[in-house]
C-alpha cells in the first residue's frame, strides 16, 4: 500500500491506495505534465476547469488504447480463423492430391500388366 502527496493547481492532499508509492509517483507526474499542458492555455484560468479537461485528456487516451486493443485482438481472431481454414484447405488439398497419386499408380501398374 502506497501514499502519495499531491500538490497541483493550488490543492494539497495525501491519498494511500492499493499501490506501491513509486508507481502512484509515475502516475502524478503523467498527469502534472498533462495539467501544466492545459494550464499553459490561455483560455483556462480556472484551476478546476484545467483538472477536468487534463481528467478528459487522460480518458481520450485511454479509450484509444482500449479501442486500439480490442481491434487488435479483432484482428488476431480474424487470423486465428484464417489460419484454421487455411489448414483445413491444405489438408483437403493434400487428401486429393494423394488420392490423384494413388488413382495414377493405380493405372500405371494395370497398364504394365496388361
């Protein structure tokens, strides 16, 4: 269990959390860069209107790599299943070719015999 002191955008709290404290520290300083990002906009002069467009950023990010992921693992299946038939077909395709092999001995020996 870790603790993590925060000090942004004029608030100050500590918060203890379920992680170790060196990764809850990577987590603050993602977002203090994403924070001082929105804060540089001249637009928003609002401590909390920066804290909630840099949460919406975060969120976008978010979403894109979960879309990105879910396409991927679309992706993955799609292959698995081509794999399948494709291993199927070359399977099909290997039966007829050795039963063509069989048929044409098969011929070759009546007609040495005949």
């Amino acid at each position: 269990m870790g603790k993590l002191h925060i000090d942004l955008l004029g608030t100050s709290f500590t918060v203890q959390a379920n992680e170790d404290s060196e990764y809850l520290e990577k987590l603050l300083d993602y977002y203090t860069r994403i924070t001082q990002e929105v804060s540089g906009l001249k637009a928003l002069t609002n401590p909390l209107q920066a804290s909630i467009l840099a949460g919406i950023m975060v969120c976008d990010e978010l979403y894109k790599l979960m879309d990105k992921n879910e396409r991927a693992e679309k992706t993955n299946g799609i292959r698995e299943d081509l794999n399948i038939t494709q291993a199927q077909e070359q399977a099909e395709a290997e039966k007829r070719t050795l039963g063509m092999i069989n048929k044409i001995n098969s011929v070759l020996e009546n007609s040495q015999q005949g």
